[in-house]
C-alpha cells in the first residue's frame, strides 16, 4: 500500500524530468501531462485503498539536518485529502493535454510540465508532512512552483503583476506560520508534529492564543479568508485554466487541510472563542465572496471570487465544529466537521469543472470578459451543459452535490441556534443568515454568468466564431459534471466515509455522532432531520417525465413555428441590446452601496465644443471601490513607503559610515555580553 | 622572566605603531608604521620558536617575515609611487579629536568589561584590545583606500598578538593558513586599489557615493 | 376602514345585457375562422392592440372596455403586453407606411390561431385618411383582416357586442328568439 | 392508506390552485368595484393556450424548451413537503423545509435563465430583478420556518405543523411574528403586488411577467400553472404551519373530514386577505424592496430569538 504512495511520487517526478528533457519539440509536449495523470491515478488508488482500510502509515527518514526529519504520517485524514487531490488532478492533467496546445508556439511547454509536476508532488507532500520543518520546506516548493505556474504565460504585464501580488501574499502567510511554529518549538521543544501533541497543554495561555491567531492568519491567508483574499482573483485568473482549477479546488484546500489538521488532531481542545473567530470569519467571508463575485466581470476572476464564498462555508462547518467541541457536545462537533470536510470535496470538484468551463470557453473566443460571449450554447453545447451542471452544484440546488453539502452546514447551524446562552445563539443565527443569502446570491451570480455567457446572441465577432473544444478537454469535464451528479445522488455513502475519518479524529476516538444514515438517508440528532438523496432525485426525474407526458397527451396536434424575437416591431434586435453582466448584477450592487461604494462617471463628447446639443460619443465608466485595497492595504503600504524613507537616510554610501556602524554595534555587543 | 617583558616591550612597540599611524598625513609614514609592526610580531615569534625550540614555529616566523615584512610594504609603496597619491590619507576627524577617541577606547579596554581575560594584566590589556580598537577606528577615520588597507592589517597583526597573549596557539598549518589567506588579501586589496585609481582618479573613498547615485 | 365601507356600499353599475345585443354592427371579412373560435375562444380571449397611427380616438374607446360599466373581464376576454400571448389582434390607424412592416411583424410574432380585427373606419379602407401618400389605405392591404368594426370611432357598446357576436356568446339569430 | 391520501393531494392542490388565482382577481375586481371574470376563468385560460401554437424566437436553445416542464415538474412535486390534512401524509425521505426551499430556488434558477434565453431586453432585466428578490427572499423564507422547527424539535414540515397544532396557546406569539416575515416572502415569491404587478402591461414595471414575455401556447399555459401550483403551495404552507390547529394527528380516514373543510376555510380567509391587501397597496420601488425583505427577516430572527426552545 505505502509504496503505491511512493511509486506515483516517482512518476511524478519523472514527468517533471522528463518534460525538461524534451521541452524543446513541441510535439511531445504532452508527456509530462501524461505522467501526472498516471502519477495522480496511483496516488488516487493509494488514497481510496487507505481510506478503505482506516490504516495510518507513519515512517521517518532522518537527515543529516538537526530538527529536520522527513516524516510522512498518513492518517485517513490525510488520505481524504490526498483522495481530493489526485481526483482533481486527473482530469485536469487530461485536461492539460488539450488545453496547451494554443499556448506551444508562444511558450516553452517542458518549463510548465516540469512546474506542473513539482507542484503536484509537492501537494502530495504538504498533506503527509509530519514535521514543522519538512512541512515548511514543502509548504515553500508548493507555494514555488505554482507561483511559476501562474505566471506562465510572461508576455503579459499584468500576469506578471498579479503574480508579483501572489507571491508576496504567500509569504506574508509563511511567515505567520512560521511565527507560530517557532513558538510551539520554544515551548514543546521540538518541531515533530507527535512531541507538539503530547506537550501542547503545557504551553501557556497566552502563547497558545497567539499561535492559534498565527495559525489561522497564515493558513486563512492561503486558504483565501475574507481580509487576506487579495492574491486569490488576481493568481487563479491569471493561471491557465487548468492550473488555476487546481490551485481553487486543491491548493487552498491545503490551508483548509491544515487548520482541520491543527485544531481537531495535534492541538486538541481549542478555546471556545477560537470557534467564534473561525465561525465569524467564515460567515464573513462567505458573505462577501459572493457578494464580489456578483460584481466580477471576468470569467475566470468570477469562479475564484466564488472560492472564497466556499471557503466560508467550510469555515462555518468547521467553526461549528469547534465551537461544539469547546461546548463538550461532541456529536454535533461531528456532524460539523463532516459538514465541512464533505463541502471541501464538493468544492473542489464543481470548482474545478468550473474552471475548466470557463477555460475552454477562454481558448475559443480569445478573451476573457463576460461582456464579449453570448449564444455559446448553441456553438459549444457540451462544455455549455457542463458549465450548467457546475453552476446548478455551486449554488446548492437540490440533485448535486453542493445542496447536500449546505444542507448538512445548515442543520449543523441549526443545532447551534437551539444551544441555550444568547451569546452563541446569535453568532450561530449571523452564521445562518450569512449562509442562506450566500446562497441566494450565488444562485443570482451564476444566473448572471451562465445565462450571459452561453445564451441568447453573441456579443462580440470573437464569440460568433467560437467552436467547441476537442473531446480530450469534454472528456475531463465530463467526468467532473458527472462526478457531481454522484456525490450528491449518492451521498449518504460518501458521508458515512467521512464520518469514520472523523471518528478516526484523537477528539472523537469513542464518540456517536448524530448524523446516522440508516439504508440510503441521512437523519440528524435522532431524525430531527431526514435528507434521502437518491429518492428526491428519482422523484424530480418521474414528475418532470409526468410534466412531459401530460402536455404531450393534451396538446400533441399543436405546431411549433421558429420566428424572430418579439421586438416590439423595431428592425433586428440588434446582440447589443441583450442585457449584459454590468447591467445584470446593477440593481445588487445598488443594493449593497454600503459594501460596494459604486461610482458612475458620465463623459460626452461633443461635436463642436460650444454647441453643446450633437454628442459625438458617451461614455459611461462604472467603478467599484476595493474596500479591502482601499482601506487595509493601501493604508498598510503607504505607512511601510513612509517608514522605509526614514531608513533610507542611513544608507549614505560612505564606506567609512558603514565601518562606523559595525563598531559602535560590536562595543555594544561586548557590553551587552558582559552583563 | 625576561621573555615576558621582552614580549610585553614589542607589544607595547605595536601599540605604539597603531597611534602613530592615527597621527600620521602621509601613507608612506603609515606603511613604515606597519613595517615595524610586522617586524615586532616576527621577533616575538622568533623567540617563541627560540624558546621552545620547535621547528614549525620557526617556519611560520620565517614566512610571517616574507609576508609581512617585505611583500606587503613594497607592494603598497609601488602603488603609491605610481600614482603619486601620497598626501591622501585625509581623515574625518582632526588631530586632537583623534587622540581623545585613542583615549576613550583605551579606558574603554581598560574597563572591567574585558575583566575576564585574566591572563592579560591591566597594561597588556590595554596594548592589545585597545590596540585592536584603535586599528578599527582607523580604518573608520581614514578616507584614503590605502591607508584602510593598512588599518585592517594593523588590525590583523593586533588580533594575532592577542591571540598569541592569551596562548591560543593553534597547529603551525593553520598559522600559515591564515598568513597566507592574509596575503591574497594584500594582493587583491591592491589591484583593488589600482581600479579605484584608474576609474575615480583618486583613492579617496568618498568618491564612491557616486556608485549610488 | 372607510376605503372598504366606501366600495362595499357603491353599487355594481354593469351595462345591461339586453341592451349590448341590439348594438352589434360586426362585417365579417374572411370566414374560414368560425370553426375554431368556437371551440376554443369561449371561455378566454387574449387581445393585443396594434396602433397603427390611429387618431387615438379608437383607444380611448377601447379602454373604456376594461372600465367597471362595460368590464370585458366578465367575459374572459382580457388585453396583454405581448403578441405572443394574444388570441385577437386589434388593429386600429389606417397602417401609416413606417408602421406596415411593424404591424406585419407582430401578425406573424403571434401564435395561431388568431384573429384580426380591423377597428373603426380608419383601419378598414384608410378612413378621413384615405387615398393619403403616408398611408396604405387600411389593415386589409398588409394582414388578412377577418372582421371589421365600422364607426370613427365605434362606441365601446359597438366593440363590446361585436367582439361578443365575434365570440358567438350571442348571434344574431339567437337575439330575435330572446327578444 | 396514506399513499391514497397522498397521490389525493398530489391530484388535489395542481387543479385546485388556478381556482385560488381565479378567486384572488375576482376579489380584486370586486375591490376596483367591477365584476371582474368568474373564478374559473384561469382554466378557461390554460385550457385555451393548451390548445394554441407556439412562436419560438431562433436563438432560443434548448433551456427555453425545457424550462416550463421543469418548472411544472417540480410544481407538482412542492405539496408533496407540506401537510394538507394531517400527519399521515408525512414522508421520511421528502419533507425538509431546506429541500423545498431550494426546490423553489431551482425553479427560479431556471425561470431566470430562460428568461436571459431569447437576448431580449426585457426578459434580461426581468430575470435580474428576479433574482435579486429571490436572493434576498431565500433568507426571510427559511429564517420563517426555523422557530417552529427548534419547538418541535424537527425539521419535517408535516411532522413540525402536527406538533405544533398540540402545543399550548401562548407560545404561538414567536410563530405570529414569523408568519409576518412568511407572508412577506409569499408576497414576494408569488410576485404579488408590492414586489410586482402580476397583471400589468408595462414591460418595464414587470418582474415576473417579463420572464415569460416569450412564451406562447403550451409552454406559457405550464409556466402559468405552475406560478399558480406555487401559490397555493405557499397559501397551504403558510395556513397549515403558523396556524395548525385542525390538522389531524391520527390516522384514520374519518378523522380527515374535518381537517378538510377547516383547510378551506383558512386557504380562503388567507387568499381573501391576499388580495385585500394587494389591492390596497401600491407596487413598491424596486430599490424599496430590499428593505422590505430585510424587515420580514428581521421579523423572522425576533421570532426565532424570542422562543423558547
């Protein structure tokens, strides 16, 4: 079983070798893609193999380094994870193989199989890391490597800024993590994961306090929470599609990962108010994820906005969790981990289907505004259903996989709103209330992305021509779509999996949860709640088949003529008049002035200047003020620029400065030593 | 006995070379000053070797001479022939202010913040540390590439007696180790030098604000 | 409270059966259509009202259709927004040029089967517009046109009762029997 | 047994709800003091659009011919959820109120986008106002059920009316105030008129209507049937949870009579105060409409504050 593990890292590893080896023939280009697939179809055998078998594998190798040794622990936590990754490897490998052709005259394919394939592994090895150290050396590689990823295509100005962006953000985040790993290594002295464990109680109160906040700003930052998401629509839109929907659907599972890892398994009984930061941040950022994704234009900036909302709700689930288990009322605690671990597989799986929706549809029309597509569904109507199917899942109507998700969330909400003292009550009702018009809105934004992207006409020459993409890229998204439907039809059997690994949690080894699933439904705290999937579905399936049965009995003999739009007898309705994205998403963003501060400049241009009645063009610019840029960032930037000056003064470029320096600090080191 | 008061006498003779240097306008006063020097580091380890009869201390001694004695100098003083950069070595601070700083690092290598080195007594104390203080703040206070140049090596020869004090003798290889990691110093601060020369037209270091520009 | 006192206490001002029947003044154009109307517009009609650079003066008419005294409603026949929707085109103005192409559009944007009704004189042969450079003298010239309602403008009770004989809710002969 | 009483209901409430609609316009023609058409005119309607051809505009694809199967499919499906007369009707797998709340988002899901189908202007601004209110409704409506639901200790809406139609008088204040918030959210789901003028002719003033500008024939008759299956579906949800007495525990057959007529009566009274109150108030602006929502789910979180669990 453990080699299985090993054997697709060495593939994987291969691929990336290899791909260096024959970047040069654009022909062979697709190896490295074939390597990852096949690297990530071991590692997904590995995973199901130990999920099935509950085994955790734990093996060390030491190096020559003092603290440093790799240490894999693969418990069945872990091996969900790996499960989440390699599932979505796969088609996107698939994926790649298609997708990257239109990218081989411009740029050297071989660099991106061999980035490709280091940032696969090293996701394999963040979830197995054991040790502070390794996990940081890998957590380095993963961050790395996706950052050359993202900024692949380097012709591009801005792609280089947001990977700039990106990369700054990512580090902020290490070092945070860092921070608090060096705290627990000062007062548990040593970085394995399994000494921390057993010393953490000792640690005092205070310093736990600062690693948890340490632990959830570096983690929140990767997994994309509201105040630190600044890097996540400029990296995921900037990545190739395929890329990107491996770093929405996997990579911020990693920050996800790890704080479920952290708080539940090697820093058990976490305070109570940490549940209310992680429940508040989740509602937060769940709430104003959507709430920019509306606003967004841009097909592959909108999916991530999305992941944010997503990470949210993951947030909920697991801020539930914590609460409840700070609560001492484990059964619930567990109903809401499940909760959340079921909707991080479910998120990574729509999302990703998204992502490679929208990259298909970015390979064909050349362009990236929502405002230039339009009637795709009549030139690509594979990639059109499956576009569909990941819209209907993301925003959590009932046959797929994202309404079982919520569902459970809210149940998990709902048990918190019985709890007795007012205090938890009413964050648990903020929490709800955040979900529920989360969830309304995520329907009205993949309204707006769907329905103006793929129906009606098309807007622009570019969309006119679009064709649909070649049976490599429908096959992967055909998967995916397909994948959702299952895990929502059949998710009574995926969430008794999720269950035992929850169960397998230190904190939960002896306890029931309340979520039971009896035959092929789902009860709730005994059957408070009933959820039978598969039924629901066979009974939307039967009335609509009766809905086709009936009007075709009553109505057969009536013809059905194709005529042009009623246009209110104007001449063609011409594809500009069409409603577009700005002007679907205006009255919600009228709604949320407060959030959103829009603002709406009018130029005209006139013919001659001082007979001010024949305009020659108008033109009216919509802007959205960033509240975060505007003020958490610029704010923070323009204070370090001021401090930075200041210290600039001392650089003055004289040599015997810098000598003077050195000597007034070695007599202050001498002095110091001595006392 | 005497051997520790003839030791103690050269290492009053370096300290001495150190404050002149700190006086001294002019560079070729200034690589005589080292001259000496490296000659009283020679005699001590000449006696060393004398005393205790070994024969690698001996070889050490006779390549400290080499080195020190002989190619250093004559390396410096043929640049300051060729370029006739004699009267550069300017410094920040003026005479007086000068010898006050001598003063204050010497009380300051007095001050019981060196206490645990029991080996030295008060006097040797001062000569050393104080030595090496001072051959820093020289380099500090000098403008003139080559007149930094010597500090540093002032500041060697002031490191190896202190060592040599506190009886922290290493193997004979290391010693000649660092001798000779001492003169690929020399050579390439020289031709440093010369470039300095070449591209500013004059040793004085301030001209290398201009590289920030 | 005295807003709904007020409207339970007016009594319900209708227009007397027995007067609509004598009012109706309908010329049937094309016949063809009987057959369905009967089977299928008793009960519900669905019209859409085409100005075709009417004076405005058939509107007013039409209107006061849906008003409390003569209320259509009662009969299921009810007006909407879009031809799409529509059962009867009612098609007033006598087709100014620009319009024709509109009008031609809204009779084809409309599901068969339909019926179109010229009203008042204007759309029937043009009108006190007739023979005018700017107009096609009536609906006839650009749709098939089955009945047609004389007057400029017909009174609301010739429109009513000549919609209702269109709807054969009563026909000639059935009145004499009545009477 | 309770399959038969079932399948009733699932017969029952389809034909029976353009009746409802029938009954609200002539209430409000009554209230505009005319006589106003019978109450059986909505099937005279659909009967006669069941029998008309259909205009299609070309660039329709195929979610404008699906939708109002969809629509009626899953319209069909609702009353399944809710009690009509008693608990025998309940079901263990269909009966959450989050499963028939996102049921009505997936038909507005779907309403909205085959109203952006056709690229005209007016069905695009149609299915945008829709699902802002719908997005914002979503809230009001599940926040309206959750009082009753933490009383009765389940989340079965059949099984939460039965419990609560046992409980004592005086905790029934929490589930007024929730039903003001519920009947916001009907207002607004059905598309009544302070949200939007179900029977008005100006394209621009239109929320619903607008959606299914496009549609003609047979297709327009089940989008319309199915606004009315939602509307009784939420005049029996609104009658039968916030005011449940009446409903009969037990699960014999003599024992529904009674639960029966005491249905009617209170869908009436409901549809009768429906249209009062429609016809009493304006149409509100669009951008007051959030605030009215936001009222009805400040409604809904007092109510769900102030019970006792």
């Amino acid at each position: 079983m453990q080699n299985l593990f090993f054997t697709s890292l060495l593939v994987l590893t291969g691929g990336s070798i290899i791909s260096l080896i024959v970047q040069r023939d654009t022909k062979l280009s697709y190896v490295s893609s074939v390597f990852s697939m096949f690297g990530s179809l071991l590692a997904l055998i590995f995973s199901i193999g130990a999920l099935i078998t509950q085994s955790t594998l734990t093996t060390t190798l030491p190096t020559s380094f003092p603290m440093f040794n790799i240490s894999l622990h693969i418990d069945p936590l872990a091996a969900f994870f790996i499960l989440i990754v390699s599932l979505i490897a796969l088609p996107a490998s698939l994926y790649g193989i298609g997708y990257m052709k239109q990218y081989a005259k411009e740029y050297n394919l071989g660099v991106f199989g061999f980035f490709y394939n280091i940032f696969l592994i090293s996701l394999l090895l963040v979830i197995t890391a054991h040790n502070a150290l390794y996990f940081l050396f890998v957590w380095e590689i993963m961050s790395l490597s996706s950052l050359f990823l993202v900024i692949f295509e380097n012709k591009k100005l801005q792609i280089i800024k947001s990977g700039f962006i990106y990369f700054i953000m990512t580090h902020a985040a290490t070092a945070f993590i860092l921070l608090s790993f060096l705290l627990l290594f000062q007062f548990t002295g040593s970085f394995d994961f399994e000494t921390i464990k057993q010393h953490f109680a000792s640690i005092p109160f205070v310093i736990q306090t600062i690693i948890f906040l340490c632990m959830i700003i570096g983690f929140g930052t990767k997994a994309g929470i509201v105040p630190f998401h600044i890097w996540l629509p400029w990296a995921h839109s900037a990545a190739p599609s395929h890329v990107s929907s491996l770093m929405s659907g996997v990579m911020i599972k990693i920050g996800i990962f790890m704080l479920f890892k952290m708080f539940l398994d090697i820093l058990p009984q976490t305070p109570l108010w940490l549940g209310y930061v992680v429940l508040i941040i989740g509602a937060v950022s769940s709430i104003l994820g959507v709430l920019y994704a509306l606003s967004e234009h841009d097909i592959k900036r909108l999916p991530a906005y999305h992941s944010i909302e997503n990470i949210g709700i993951i947030l909920l689930g697991l801020g539930s969790g914590l609460i409840f288990i700070a609560l001492k009322q484990p059964s619930l605690a567990m109903l809401a981990i499940t909760a959340g671990l079921f909707h991080t597989l479910n998120h990574a799986v729509f999302k990703s289907l998204l992502f490679l929706g929208a990259g298909s549809v970015i390979s064909q029309t050349h362009t990236r505004n929502i405002e230039e597509y339009g009637g795709l569904i009549k030139l690509m109507p594979y990639t059109a259903i499956f576009f569909l199917v990941g819209a209907v899942a993301i925003s959590g109507l009932p046959p797929f996989n994202g309404f079982v998700s919520e569902w459970l969330t809210f149940q998990s909400l709902f048990s918190g709103i019985a709890t007795s003292s007012i205090l938890i009550k009413s964050i648990f009702i903020f929490g709800a209330a955040c979900l529920t018009f989360t969830g309304g809105l995520a329907a009205a934004c993949f309204v707006k992305a769907f329905g103006i992207t793929f129906l009606a006409r098309s807007r622009s020459i570019e969309s006119e021509k679009a064709t649909e993409v070649s049976p490599l890229l429908l096959i992967s998204m055909g998967t995916l779509a397909v994948l959702c439907l299952t895990l929502g039809v059949f998710s009574f059997f995926v969430i008794t999996n999720i269950q035992l690994i929850v169960k397998n949690l230190s904190l939960f080894s002896s306890k029931t949860s309340s979520l039971s699933s009896t035959g092929i439904s789902l009860q709730v705290n005994q059957n408070v709640a009933h959820l039978n999937m598969p039924v629901i579905f066979l009974v939307m399936a039967v009335f609509i088949a009766l809905s086709f049965g009936l009007v075709y009995i009553v109505s057969r003999k009536q013809k059905v003529v194709l005529r042009t739009v009623w246009d209110c007898g104007f001449n063609a309705l011409s594809p500009k008049m069409e409603i577009t994205a700005t002007g679907f998403s205006r009255t919600l963003i009228l709604i949320f002035r407060g959030i959103f501060q829009p603002s709406k400049q009018h130029e005209i241009e006139y013919v001659d200047a001082d007979i001010r009645y024949f305009s020659k063009s108008k033109t009216v610019t919509l802007g959205i003020v960033n509240i975060y840029e505007a003020y958490l960032y610029y704010p923070l930037h323009n204070g370090l620029s001021i401090i930075s000056k200041q210290i600039r003064k001392i650089q003055s470029g004289n040599v015997n400065q810098y000598l003077l320096y050195i000597f007034i600090l070695l007599l202050g080191l001498l002095i110091f030593a001595r006392y | 006995m005497n051997i520790i008061f003839q030791l103690q006498l050269f290492a009053l003779v370096i300290f001495l070379c150190i404050v002149v240097m700190n006086i001294a306008k002019k560079n070729t006063i200034l690589i005589f000053a080292y001259l000496i020097q490296s000659l009283m580091l020679v005699a001590i380890m000449g006696i060393k070797s004398y005393h205790e009869m070994s024969f690698e201390i001996g070889i050490v001694t006779i390549i400290l001479l080499i080195i020190k004695v002989i190619i250093a100098p004559q390396l410096l003083l043929r640049i300051i022939k060729q370029h006739k950069a004699n009267i550069s070595a300017t410094t920040y601070l003026n005479v007086p202010m000068t010898l006050g700083c001598l003063v204050i690092l010497s009380i300051f290598a007095q001050s019981d913040v060196f206490s645990p080195f029991t080996a030295l007594t008060p006097l040797l104390r001062v000569l050393l540390i104080g030595g090496m203080l001072m051959s820093i703040f020289f380099t500090i206070n000098r403008k003139g590439a080559i007149s930094q140049i010597i500090g540093i090596l002032s500041l060697e020869n002031c490191i190896f007696t202190f060592g040599y004090f506190l009886g922290l003798q290493q193997s004979a290889a290391l010693e000649i180790g660092m001798l000779f990691d001492v003169f690929f110093w020399i050579i390439i601060s020289s031709i440093f030098v010369r470039t300095i020369i070449k591209h500013f037209g004059s040793i004085d270091v301030t001209q290398l604000r201009e590289l920030k520009k | 409270m005295s807003l709904y006192s007020k409207i339970l206490s007016v009594p319900l001002t209708l227009v007397p059966r027995k007067i609509i029947n004598q009012q109706n003044d309908v010329t049937i154009v094309q016949k063809g259509i009987e057959k369905k109307i009967k089977k299928l517009f008793g009960g519900s009609l669905a019209i859409r009202e085409v100005d075709t650079g009417s004076t405005n003066a058939c509107e007013q008419e039409l209107m006061a259709l849906t008003n409390t005294y003569y209320d259509i409603e009662r009969f299921g026949i009810h007006f909407v927004a879009s031809p799409r929707h529509a059962d009867m085109l009612m098609v007033t103005g006598p087709v100014s040029r620009n319009m024709a192409e509109a009008l031609k559009k809204t009779y084809e944007a409309t599901p068969d089967p339909k019926i179109v009704v010229a009203v008042g004189d204007d759309a029937i042969d043009g009108g006190i517009f007739k023979g005018s450079y700017a107009v096609l003298d009536g609906v006839h010239n650009v749709i098939p046109v089955n009945f047609q309602i004389p007057g400029d403008p017909p009174s609301a009770m010739t429109i009513l009762s000549s919609l209702l004989y269109i709807l054969n809710i009563i026909d000639d002969k059935s009145d004499q029997k009545k009477q | 047994m309770s399959i038969f009483i079932i399948i009733l209901k699932l017969i029952l409430l389809p034909t029976l709800s353009p009746l409802c609609v029938g009954i609200v316009r002539k209430v409000k023609a009554y209230m505009q003091n005319r006589r106003g058409a019978g109450i059986f005119q909505p099937y005279y309607d659909l009967w006669k659009l069941f029998h008309k051809d259909e205009v299609i505009a070309r660039d329709a694809s195929w979610i404008f011919y699906l939708t109002p199967f969809l629509l009626f499919g899953l319209s069909i499906l609702l009353p399944l959820g809710i009690p009509l007369l008693g608990s025998i009707e309940s079901l263990s797998f269909f009966g959450d109120f989050i499963i028939t709340i996102y049921l009505l988002a997936t038909m507005t899901f779907f309403i909205a986008l085959s109203g952006l189908d056709v690229g005209s202007a007016f069905g695009g601004f149609g299915s945008s106002r829709e699902m802002t209110i719908a997005a914002l409704t979503e809230g009001t409506l599940l926040f309206s059920f959750l009082p009753i639901a933490l009383v009765t200790h389940t989340t079965n809406v059949i099984l939460m009316a039965t419990t609560a139609s046992g409980l004592p008088f005086f905790n029934y204040l929490p589930f007024v105030i929730a039903f003001m918030g519920f009947f916001i959210a009907l207002m607004a789901e059905t598309g009544r008129i302070p949200f939007d003028n179900p029977s008005t002719h100006l394209e621009l003033t239109m929320i619903h209507e607008a959606m299914i500008l496009e549609y003609s024939g047979k297709r327009l008759a089940l989008i319309e049937w199915a606004n009315a299956n939602k509307f009784i579906f939420f005049i029996i949800l609104g009658v039968n949870l916030f005011f449940p007495w009446g409903l009969s525990t037990t699960a014999n057959l003599s024992s529904l009579l009674f639960p029966f007529i005491l249905v009617i009566v209170k869908a009436t009274t409901l549809i009768v105060g429906v249209a009062i109150l429609e016809s009493s108030m304006a149409k509100l602006r669009l951008f007051r409409l959030p605030d009215l929502l936001l009222t009805g789910f400040i409604f809904c979180v007092i109510s769900l504050i102030t019970v006792t669990i």
